[in-house]
C-alpha cells in the first residue's frame, strides 16, 4: 500500500481542534507533534470528557463536541461533526451503549482519509504504579481494537515531508489514570531502533485519540516493509505491535 498526502494545514487546523472546549488556542509546552514536527501540542491537561464520570454517565442528546469513541451513550439518533479539513463528515452512532464513529470520506487509493480527533497531552502524568494491560490499534472514531500481528498500515506524509504512524493506545485495568506518561521506539525494517519519543498523553477511559509517530528510514523503494511499535506508559505497562507497510514516495 502507498502512503497517502496530507496538506500541512489540515494538521495545523485538526491540532487547533484538539485544544480547550472553549475553542481558544491552547497554551504552548508539552510535547512535539510530529504530524506538523512542532511543540503546540496541547498540552492544557485532560478535558471534562477524560474523567472516569464519562465511563458511566451516558450522553443522552448529542453533545456539542465531537465524542470520543467507545464513551457511554444512550439515544436513537446519529450525530454529526464537520471535520476540520473541512470536507469531510463524521457520523457518530449509539452502538451498544457506546459510541462509534465513522466519516464519508473517499479511502485510498484515490481519495484521503483523516484520523479522527488527536491525542491531548496533560501536565500531571500519573506517577504511581497499577497492574493493566496496554494494547496499541489503528487510529479512528470506530471500536478501539489492537493491531493485528504484522497487520497491513498506511504510512502518512504530512506537510514536513516524512512518513508517520497514526495509532492509538488502550489501557485495561481498574481505575485507570486520565494522565500518562508514555514513550514510544520504532524499529523499521528490522534496523536500529529510532531515539524514544516521550510525550504526556490523555486517556478517555484508558483510550488515546489518534497519534502520529515519524517513522525514520529510506522507503522509495519497493516494499513491503517492517515496523515494530513499542510503547512504554510508566508505572501501568508495555506492549508492542508488529505492521507492515509499502513504499513511500520519494521526496527531494
């Protein structure tokens, strides 16, 4: 599979959206997003929506942002939230008392689909210890599921030109922390692990939005290729995922 384009702007625009409920800019500090490779990651600590009430509390109308998935629900009607990239429509449904997902954009090959809200950071990561089990899966609005072993991806080159990663990650166990501290090492092409990526990190009742990771390495070539993600959130767990991927355009 080929990677797929994505304008610098729609990253900048979807970041923006990922900040206070209040529409504001969020405050610089945290972490470096590597979709755009700048530091305004928001980094303004877990929303309402992160706490454990939202775990229980069900949405019984739709709620004025765009939900997170797998949060309680209990209506008949679907909800619907532009996407920043602005042509694109995100359908949310009560599914079993959850809610899921999905938009009416045109996949590739030939069309472009976005990820889904992005990953908040926080200020408080959790700094004690607990027994849970991490999982890492493919980005999105749907049902949280991990990766299969060596499960097909496609790699997204945003504006700075480089290949990235979109995944998120689940945490089971009980009373999980909204604020976490995790690192993450790829290793492509069973070559040198790449320097850890740390970065403070929310969870919505022990799920992540989507994340991007920029995967280092020469792919103009043909592929497929191997990449193993390995995240550490401290204090809770590891876990590791094994993808492939095909060849990346060439760029310069």
């Amino acid at each position: 599979m080929r990677p797929h384009l994505l304008f610098a702007c729609a990253f900048v625009v979807a970041l923006a959206a990922c900040g206070d409920d209040d529409g504001t800019t969020p405050d610089d500090g945290g972490t470096t997003d590597t979709a755009t490779g700048d530091t305004s990651m928001p980094d303004t600590g877990p929303r309402p929506d992160a706490g454990p009430q939202t775990c229980t509390i069900a949405d019984t109308e739709c709620p004025a942002d765009q939900p997170f998935s797998s949060a309680a629900c209990d209506l008949a009607d679907s909800c619907t939230y532009p996407d920043p990239d602005g042509t694109t429509t995100w359908t949310y449904v009560c599914t079993d008392g959850l809610w899921m997902g999905t938009n009416d954009c045109m996949p590739p090959p030939g069309g472009v689909c976005p990820v889904g809200p992005l990953a908040e950071g926080c200020r408080t990561p959790f700094e004690g210890s607990m027994p849970a089990t991490v999982e890492i899966g493919p980005p999105g609005a749907e049902a949280f599921r991990p990766f299969r072993d060596r499960e097909p991806i496609e790699l997204v080159v945003g504006g700075q030109g480089a290949p990235m990663i979109a995944f998120r990650v689940r945490v089971a166990g009980e009373d999980v922390p909204a604020c976490v501290s995790m690192s993450t090492v790829l290793t492509a092409d069973a070559g040198e692990p790449q320097p850890v990526s740390m970065r403070p990190l929310v969870l919505h009742c022990g799920e992540s939005l989507s994340m991007f990771e920029i995967v280092g390495g020469d792919f103009c070539r043909p592929g497929p290729f191997t990449l193993e993600v390995h995240v550490t959130l401290a204090g809770i767990g590891e876990a590791t995922a094994t993808v492939t991927f095909g060849e990346v355009p060439c760029t310069g």
